[in-house]
C-alpha cells in the first residue's frame, strides 16, 4: 500500500463522525484539504503530516506505518 493510501485510510478513521469541518478544524487545517485528503489518497506537505501528527498525538512514522492502529478515534 503507498503512503498516500495510508494516510487517507488512517485519516478517514480518526475523523470517526466528525463532520469534515470539524475536523478541519481540529486539525487547524483548511475543510478543502481535509475534503481532498479524506476522500481520496493525495500528498501533502510535511508541514501539514507534522501539524495532523500532533494533533492526533502520533509521530509522522505511526501516521505513516499502515500496522499502527493509534490513530483510531476513541
């Protein structure tokens, strides 16, 4: 699987129920980038996977290890 899908797969999981805006906005990222990166696989700047990495609590390598389920909302 390339990291791309990863990211989109982990991302689609830890947004649970939220509404896209909301977690755009928990994320402090913009709803049109949430959008491209929640449905379909894209790259983003490592900015943007260090800013989600900790907002979620991970480092970018458990954002990006397709076996880490740390992600995962709760």
């Amino acid at each position: 699987m390339d990291i791309a899908k990863i990211v989109h797969r982990k991302l689609r999981e830890a947004q649970g129920e939220l509404t896209q805006r909301a977690f755009a906005k928990k994320l402090g990222i913009s709803v049109g980038l949430v959008a491209r990166l929640t449905t379909a696989p894209e790259n983003m700047t490592l900015s943007t996977l260090q800013k989600i990495s900790q907002t979620l609590h991970l480092t970018p390598s458990q954002l990006l290890d397709e076996t880490d389920n740390h992600h995962r909302k709760r």
